[in-house]
C-alpha cells in the first residue's frame, strides 16, 4: 500500500517516517540469487548457539563467522552443518568492528547480518531479496520474533523513541513498511552502500551501533523497510553465556555508547537526573533481591560515573 508520498503504510496508518525521497519502485534493480548474499555473523562465547543459526541459512549463501577471540575458542566450526569461512579477530574489538571486518571480507553483492542466536525461517532471504529488488537501495528487516511469539520491534531510534503502546500490532501490519530503526540483529543491505557508509562505527564497543546506523540512513534519506513476509527468530542474549558479572559489564558498555552518541549528535547528557534514577533503581533491586535487575542498574551507573570521571 503507498501512502500520499509513494512510502508504505501500515493498513490506515501513513508512515511518513524517512524524509526526502522514499522508496523507489522497478529503477533497473533485479531480483538477485541466493549465493548474491553473504550472511556475517559475530560469535563471541557463542558456540552453544551458532549452529543453529548456521544450518537455517540457505546453502546458496556464503557464510562469514568472525570471532572476537572467544575465550572458549572456535572448535564449534567442526561442529557446523554446512561450510563457514572463519575470521578470527586477535582481541576482542567489539560488534560493530567484527561486522565491518565480515563485511569488508565478504563477495557478496548483498551482506545479511546475523546475531549468532537468531535463526532465519524457511524463505526469509529470498523474500528479502526480492524486495530489495522492488525497491532499491536501502536497510531491509525481517520481523523478528522473540521467543515468547511477540514481535521485537523499536520503530524508532534511541533519540526517536516510540512508546510501546503507540507501536503497531502484529495484527495491524499488512505489506512493508518504513521505520526509523534498523535491528542489529537481522538486516540485510548491499555491501558496496554499507561500506560507503563506513559501516558501523567502530568507536562504539558494544550496543547502539544500530542506532547510529539508523541515524545515518536517515540523514542520507535511505529507507529502513521491515519486511513482516521475512521472519527471523531470535533467543535475546543468548549469544554468550548469561552472569551476573557480565550482565554488569554488558550494561555498564551500554551507557559508554548512548553517552557517545549524546556526544556525537549534540544532545544533552543529564548527568545528576541520571545517577538519582539509577541508583533509585540499584536500591529497589537490592530491597527486592533481584540480583539481574542490579547489576542492570549498577553497569549503567557505573558507566554514567567513568563518563563523570573521564578528562
């Protein structure tokens, strides 16, 4: 369905959500094949999980695992259902610096990015691929599904938050359509584009490096387009093993990198809003005993107090 604009809609709801030009119908872009796609997947301590996600990829499809250093090491490739071309990084340098190594490295004319705990179903890239070639460049999602059954889904980025009530149900989703958020998770989009776009920034370790990517598409006026015909499942944090010490870690790199982009797009950082807000937190979880939800609440203070800290 086109709304006023040429964008796509959700049925009675007009998104006009990415400025300038949207997407373009039938400008000399083909349907490409299966072994176009080079599927990148970023494994760290992920090798209780990989393999699934490696046997749901068509075989047509090269496959890149980079792995950054995982201390548990990389036998799980002796284990994979079908060929996987290893790239091994020499320390840990974080996701978005292992997707553009994966990237870089892949022949490809359209790079899938995978989270190794996420498993595509039956049909998912060629539908992908068909309508990258309907419409042309641009980020293209498939609806990702958590465990639970429920769609995981943002519509907007960490600086254009859409509140959970406001977002479109499944049952109100008929055809594509544009967002202004592109999950890290499973997206696909032509190698060349993503490398002129310089990737993902490499400055951001761990978490919000979609966010950023989302931002440039937008400033570059390229269309985020779900794709709700593709579906993708994903396990939420299964990628390494779960504890409470990297919980801490994990949360405490989340607030390093939305504090980056604060920096990075000009936008206010409430430093003492912030710290009363966490550490009322810590304290609701301590007198609960809910030992997860502090280390949450903990890591993010702790990274609020290194930014304080920092010259």
């Amino acid at each position: 369905m086109k709304g006023p604009r040429g964008g796509l809609t959700a049925p009675g709801q007009v998104l006009p959500i990415q400025r300038g030009a949207p997407p373009r119908l039938g400008q000399g872009f083909s349907v490409q094949s299966l072994d176009s796609v080079s599927v990148v997947l970023v494994s760290y301590d992920s090798g209780a999980v990989i393999g699934r996600a490696v046997a749901s990829v068509p075989r047509e499809a090269e496959i890149i695992i980079v792995d950054n250093a995982s201390p548990e090491g990389t036998g799980f490739m002796d284990g994979l259902a079908r060929p996987a071309t290893l790239l091994p990084m020499a320390r840990n340098m974080g996701f978005g610096t292992a997707c553009n190594a994966g990237a870089r490295a892949a022949r490809g004319r359209h790079v899938f990015f995978l989270n190794p705990d996420a498993v595509l179903e039956e049909g998912a890239l060629t539908t992908l691929l068909a309508t990258a070639g309907r419409y042309g460049p641009g980020l293209l999602m498939p609806s990702i599904v958590g465990e639970n059954g429920r769609l995981m889904r943002k519509e907007g980025s960490i600086f254009q938050p859409v509140p959970r009530g406001r977002r479109l149900k499944e049952q109100e989703i008929a055809g594509d359509y544009c967002t202004r958020f592109v999950h890290g998770a499973a997206f696909l989009v032509e190698r060349d584009l993503f490398l002129e776009m310089g990737g993902f920034d490499e400055r951001i370790f761990l978490y919000h490096e979609d966010d950023d990517l989302a931002l440039r598409a937008e400033a570059r006026h390229l269309p985020i387009i779900v794709v709700p015909e593709a579906r993708v499942r994903h396990g939420g944090g299964k990628s390494s093993a779960p504890s409470l010490k990297r919980t801490f870690a994990i949360n405490r790199l989340k607030k390093h990198s939305e504090l980056y982009l604060r920096r990075k797009y000009g936008r206010p950082i409430a430093f003492l809003r912030d710290a009363a807000r966490l550490g009322g937190g810590c304290l609701l979880a301590a007198l609960t005993l809910d030992r997860h939800r502090f280390m949450i609440r903990a890591g993010k203070l702790a990274g609020l107090l290194d930014e304080r800290g920092a010259p």
